[in-house]
C-alpha cells in the first residue's frame, strides 16, 4: 500500500529514477517540521520553476497525509 493505493509491485523499482531524484531535493530543500527552507533556485517562491512548487506542494501534502495515518496507528 501507498497513499492507501494497491501497487503490484514495489514503487521504488518502477517509478523512474529522476523522480527518485526530485523527491531527494525536496527533502534536502525542505525545513523541520516539513516547512521550506529553502528553494532549489536562487530568490523566493515567485522565481522557482511552476512545476517544482507544485511537485514540492503534493510530497509535502503526501507526506502529511502519511503522517496523520502514522499517528492514527500509533495511537491505537
């Protein structure tokens, strides 16, 4: 399961490398408490690439999302 989505096989061996790359820096770009601390190219937000801060929103959302049903199962 990932995402609370059935996968056949493991998504580490068939999503394409340069996405496994993307999510690296994201991670290294991303503060504690998962909040940006810094962005991939020089100035703020309005300088980044459209389709890095939309990649960067849904693994931060998708990781939150992790998160919660982390917690979820912790608590029970």
């Amino acid at each position: 399961m990932v995402g609370g989505e059935a996968w056949a096989e493991n998504p580490r061996l068939v999503i394409a490398e340069p996405w496994h790359g993307f999510v690296r820096l994201w991670a290294a770009c991303r503060g504690g408490m998962g909040g940006i601390a810094h962005w991939p190219d020089a100035g703020g937000v309005n300088d980044q690439a459209a389709w890095v801060v939309d990649g960067f929103a849904a693994l931060a959302n998708a990781e939150a999302l992790t998160e919660g049903e982390r917690r979820k199962l912790a608590d029970d």
